[in-house]
C-alpha cells in the first residue's frame, strides 16, 4: 500500500528549484507535498504528484537525476499528539523513522504525513493492525 515518491537531486544553484516546478507546472502535474534537504553543493527535493509516472518522465527528458521510491501516506488525527501517536507503533516494534513531512492539504480533516522507513511492509503491517488509514494512489488523485 505504499506510494510513489519522486527525489530530485538538483545543484544548489539559483533557479534550479524553479526549473523543476516550473516543468511539472507546464504539464498540468500538481505537487500534493514535498520536501526541500539542503547539503553544501545539492538538495534532495522530495515530491509527491498527482501522475508520478508522467513527472518521472517530464523530468528525466529535462535532465534531472530524478528517481522513485517507496514511501507510506498515512491519515493523522489534526490534534495535538496525533503524530505521536502513530510514530509510537513504530518505534514501540523497532522501526526507525528516515524521514518525514507533510501534505499540503487535509483529507477527511485529518493531516496526512508521508513517511520513510527501511522496512515499509512491516511498517504497513504494524499501522494496519492499529488500525492507521495508509493512502493509495488513488487517494493521492483526490487531493
């Protein structure tokens, strides 16, 4: 039940952001959420779109070090310790977090949070058997 999420590689350079919302823009993709890391020399821009399939390759034909990975779209209760809730499952059987960050939009007045972690299935199992709503791509269109 994971989710596709596309990481950027772009150079540290004025503009580059641009550039690559700029194309997804031109092609009617729309950025559901994201995040920006910054190192010396690059960033890692981490995008979740409504086509993945289409961006990849709008991306790629426009030279960006762009790939796919795996990542889980979960609802979160929008109350204070709602996160924590969730992230306590994890860490309670051992799964370390990677990295996380947000929607830019609220489905059925729940936040909704993109998370990484090394072993997504057992993640997915362990949310499940909480009973935590994980999205689907098809959840994602909707947004």
């Amino acid at each position: 039940m994971s989710i596709k999420q596309l990481s950027i590689f772009l150079e540290n350079r004025l503009g580059r952001l641009n550039e690559v919302v700029s194309f997804l823009g031109e092609n009617k993709i729309n950025i559901r959420a994201l995040s920006l890391a910054d190192k010396a020399d690059y960033g890692i821009l981490r995008l979740i779109v409504n086509n993945t399939k289409k961006a990849l390759k709008i991306l790629k034909e426009n030279n960006f070090s762009v790939n796919e990975t795996d990542v889980i779209a979960v609802e979160v209760e929008d109350t204070p310790g709602g996160l924590a809730k969730i992230l306590g499952y994890l860490v309670k059987e051992k799964i370390s977090v990677e990295y996380i960050y947000a929607f830019v939009e609220k489905l059925n007045k729940k936040a909704v949070v993109v998370i990484r972690v090394e072993n997504i299935k057992k993640a997915e199992k362990i949310l499940k058997k909480n009973k935590v709503r994980l999205l689907k791509e098809t959840d994602i269109k909707k947004l």
